[in-house]
C-alpha cells in the first residue's frame, strides 16, 4: 500500500502560491540535473501567465522520502470558486500561503472558509519573510484570529507554521534563520497532513475535475473515496438525477510527476483519471455495478452576475472570427458548463443570444477572453447583477470590498464607495497605509476598479469576495458622461478627432476602421454626441502660414476587456473579436436609437 497525502494550495492572488508549487516540484526532482524547468510551470496557459493569476486547478504529484504528495492548485480569486469547490474535495489537508506584510486578505478568507468547513487541516505558509518590511508574527497571529472567526475547529487552530521565501527558494520553522531549500515544508507536509484513511468495502469515487483528449475523449478525473477500482472492471455511474448508467473503466491513470502514468488498478484514498466512462458530469459517483452506493454531489454556491451573450451582427462581422454562428457560440457554452461549474447558461426568445450567469466580472471575462484566442466571436451586453426574492423582499448580492491604499487617498476613496451605497466597517493605519473594508452591493463594484485607482495615483489594491443577499439598497448613480458615436463608416482621421478633442476622450487611434453607430469616445459632457470622423481636410493649392499646423492628439485610451464590460451603459455592447474589442451602441441607427429611447 502506498503512503499517499493530498493537498491542496491555497493563497490570495500574488502572494507566492504558484511559485511554490514550481519549487515544490523542483524539489521533487521531476527534472533531469540539466532540464530547463522554467517559471510559472503550472499556470501553463497564456492566459494565466499574462494575469499572473491561477485560473484552472490542476493536479501535480511528487515523491518524497517514499511518500507520494498529490498537490492540488487552486485559484486564488473568489470568482473562481466554482474551481475551488469541486477540488478541495479530494485533498486531507491544505498549505495556507500568505505575504508576510499583507497578512491574510479577503480572497484567502473564502477559499479557507471552505477548507474549514470540509474539515481539512491546515499547515500555514508565511511567505516573503525576505521583504524589508515584512511582519511574520503580527501575520501568524492575523491568521489564527481569522481561523478562529471561521469557527476553526481545536485541532484545525492548532495548526504548524512554516516560514520562507519561495522566490529565494527556501523553507524554515523559524523566519529568522533562513534555511537552504524546502526540505522544512516537506517534512511538515509528510508529517502532520493526515494519510487518506482506509475504507474497506464495495467501489466508491466522486468526479471532481475532467480532462479531455482528442483521442478519448472526456476523462473522469476524482479520489477514490473507497474500496479499489480496477482496469475493465464494470461499474456504475450514479448521477446528480439518481439516474444509474453501467459503464466500464477502459484504462485507469494515475498523477505522476508533471503527467499520467497508466497502471491496472489504484487503492482508496489516491486521485485518479478514468478513461472510458461516458456521459458524466461533475459531481456524479463512480460506484460499484452490482450495488451502487452514489456518494453527496459537490454543493456550488449561486452565481451572482449575468450577461447578455449574443452573435456578432456588426457591418465588421466574420471578417477575424472562424466561428461567428448562433450554433457555433451556442456549441461553445454547452462545451464549458461541462467544466466550469460556476457557470450557468439560459436560452433567451431569440435564437441568436444566450443570458449567461457567472460568479463576477473576471470569470465571465475570461471565458470571454478564451473563446475570443479560439477565434469566435460575439456581442455581449452590461453586467447585471442578479435580484432574488426572499421571504416577499427583493434582495440582492453584497460583497465585501477591501481596499489598501496611501493615507492621503483615503478620504476620496470612502467617499467614492459610500456614493455606491458601501458601508464602512473597518479602517486600520499602518505603515502611511490604510486599509479599508466595505459591505458593498455588487451593482457597486461594477466600474469601481478603474474610478478607484484614478483617484489614488494607480496605488489602490482592491479585492472583494460575495457575502450573501441583502434587501435592495437603492439606487446608484451610473457614469453621467455620454458617448461620442459615430455618424458614418470608413477610416478615422487624425484631422477630424484633432478638431473634437475639446469635446471629450477618444477611444480610437487615427487610421483606425469604424463604422456608424460604434462608441468612438466619452463624452465630457451627459447625453450621447453623434460625430463624424471620416471627414478629411479639403486641399487646396493656396497656402497660408498658421492653416497648416500639425494635429496633435491625446493618446487614445484603449480598454481592457474588463474595463469594456464594466464601462458600457444599458443600450450599449462591447463587440469582441479575435483582433479587437470595441463598444458600439445596440442600435446603430441614430433614428432607430430616437424611436426606442421614445418607448
């Protein structure tokens, strides 16, 4: 029997966890004395890497004096809980990763939260102890009273903490004596991370996770909760509906390294992949074929965002995108709920658009974003967040929304936050830094991101994680300026935008394609402007000293996809392609914009 422990990684965004696991697995000696490993080896998407953020979980193992440690990566932000949910399920115990100045911030308190509540056990990792001004025994104790507001258990309180520098390679029991490698954090992981326990008895495993191969087709990816699974063995698969399916495991893998390794049978307690299982989903049970015992299917909280998806029917339709059809997207969402639980979709009266639901701005972002570098593209509309009714009262999500910035922008800051209905309920100076905490609506969050660092010199960190519902708390103002639109298609000119610059901001540079009805800039003023940007300057053969200044514009300001979505008003889509993202008006007729504006 081998001697197994499963982990899972949690941290906030930035605090070091992907860069630990690189080390773990350096440490692990999965390269050869002369390989290239490389950073950031799990966040192996181009997605991930450009964010410097953990989107997917994934599944790596190490050996280490004869014991296997499955590492299970989890993402470090609240809108990818649906991810966290499903695969904190398969671990014993969890690495809490923290920054040893930040301390535990708001993101770490959600994934936490639900390592708690499963009952996993804790080793605390107080990462960055090589910064200047870093505070690890003000953070150990941050992390035991947030443990303790969590209703952590005795034993869960009573947790080991390792101190290092993951970047500078090394893990030790006492910050102050810096060690040489990480042998200090893989002794704990051995030591107090509990084995799986041993559970005799008929077949049992909860899909957690899936792959895909282009030769297999889907994999089921889980723990084998119980009993034994075995190549060729018939089995049944219990699904979320109580339906039972008979079904047979073609070939079994196991996490080796950075890979699978293919063996013909795996014991109680290690995760496996199951090729040839067909038709499941996540959170269906693996059980045995004669007596199927299905196990709990995983509980995923409500998702609080949704949006509008449809096709794109702009005059610059099909000109990047390979996949630009209603069934093509269509095919495309279906293909994602598969995996990404969180996620919800809903087929609207028309043929052509789809309400997709998601758990905030940056997961439906993204899959806006990986399907665009797949080549579709779509239309989608304004967030909206999503109204429940509670006991006769209309309610809606509330998040709490915590901010550290400079002394000096403090008060602009509150006063930006409280205008969107916040409520402050903490405010803690350190360092010329204070760090604020707001219960927020989530209508509020929406365009917070940008207004905020705008005010505090780009200085503001900001996160936020979903509480629970609340009774409505009114309405909030929405951005007063207007659009400029323009009136015709063709090619924008330098001398044209020059002439408009006194009328507001411009979104395109000179030479750029547009076409009638697109959002070309902001307005300084409310109400929406229609211009005409094609327009040329008229040559003539009579010169004049004065009449031939050089245009000199404003660099154009360029929109981040999240920055889009959180800009556009109600009758206003952001168009997304392979090559571009641009904001047009839903009706790009300035007459059929009058007549619906009548209604």
């Amino acid at each position: 029997m081998q001697n197994i422990r499963n982990i899972a990684i949690i941290a906030h965004v930035d605090h070091g966890k992907t860069t630990t696991v690189d080390k773990l697995l350096l440490a692990g000696q999965l390269f050869r004395e002369n390989q290239e490993a490389g950073e950031l080896i799990l966040d192996n998407n181009d997605l991930e890497r450009e964010r410097g953020i953990t989107i997917l979980s994934k599944n790596v193992s190490i050996n280490y004096k004869g014991t296997k440690i499955n590492i299970i990566d989890t993402p470090g932000h609240a809108d990818f809980g649906g991810e966290v949910e499903r695969v904190l399920n398969m671990a014993d115990g969890c690495l809490l990763l923290v920054d040893a100045f930040e301390g535990p911030m708001p993101q770490t308190r959600f994934v936490l939260q639900k390592a708690i509540e499963i009952g996993l056990k804790p080793i605390v990792v107080i990462n960055k102890v090589d910064k200047p001004n870093c505070r690890p025994e003000e953070v150990h104790e941050m992390v035991f009273d947030l443990m303790f507001s969590l209703d952590a258990t005795e034993e869960q309180l009573d947790f080991p903490t390792i101190y290092g520098s993951a970047k500078n390679g090394w893990m030790s029991t006492d910050w102050k004596t810096p060690a040489t490698d990480f042998t200090a954090l893989l002794d704990a992981i051995v030591e107090y991370i509990p084995a799986p326990e041993i559970l005799e008895g008929t077949p049992q495993m909860l899909i957690t996770s899936l792959d895909f191969s282009k030769y297999v087709g889907r994999i089921a990816v889980g723990r084998v909760h119980r009993g034994e699974l075995r190549e060729g063995m018939d089995v049944s698969l219990c699904k979320r509906d109580g339906s039972i399916a008979k079904s047979k495991i073609k070939e079994l893998h196991v996490f080796e390294g950075l890979g699978r390794a293919k063996v013909q049978s795996v014991q109680c307690g290690d995760i496996c992949a199951l090729i040839g299982i067909d038709g499941f989903e996540i959170g269906d049970t693996i059980a045995d074929s004669l007596n199927p015992e299905p196990l709990d299917p995983i509980d995923i909280d409500e998702p609080t965002m949704s949006m509008l998806f449809t096709i794109n029917n702009s005059p610059f339709f099909g000109k990047e995108g390979k996949f630009v059809t209603s069934r093509h997207i269509y095919d495309r969402l279906v293909k994602e709920l598969d995996k990404n639980l969180a996620l919800r979709v809903e087929t609207t009266e028309s043929a052509d658009s789809w309400i997709v639901y998601g758990r905030g701005i940056l997961h439906l972002s993204v899959l806006i974003e990986t399907m665009r570098r797949e080549g579709y593209e779509l239309q989608v509309g304004q967030p909206k967040v999503i109204i429940k009714e509670i006991d006769g009262v209309k309610c809606e999500p509330i998040e709490q929304l915590s901010i550290n910035l400079p002394d000096e922008y403090a008060s602009k800051i509150i006063d930006l936050v409280t205008r969107r209905k916040g409520e402050l309920v903490m405010m803690e100076s350190k360092n010329e830094r204070t760090f604020l905490e707001f219960n927020i609506p989530s209508r509020g969050i929406i365009g917070i991101n940008n207004a905020a660092l705008t005010l505090s010199a780009g200085e503001a960190i900001i996160s936020h994680r979903f509480i629970e519902f609340q009774p409505w708390k009114g309405d909030i103002d929405k951005r007063q300026n207007g659009s400029i639109i323009a009136s015709e298609s063709g090619n924008a000119f330098a001398y044209a935008i020059d002439k408009l610059q006194d009328r507001g901001r411009f979104f395109v540079e000179p030479q750029t394609d547009i076409y009638m009805g697109q959002i070309v800039g902001e307005h300084s003023k409310e109400g929406d402007l229609v211009v005409n940007l094609t327009k040329s300057k008229k040559l003539t053969n009579v010169r004049a000293s004065g009449t031939d200044d050089k245009a000199s514009l404003a660099p154009a300001v360029i929109f981040s996809l999240e920055e889009a979505l959180e800009y556009i008003k109600e009758d206003e889509y952001v168009e997304v392609t392979p090559g571009a993202i641009r904001l047009r008006k839903i009706y790009l007729d300035e007459n059929d914009r009058k007549r619906f504006a009548k209604k």
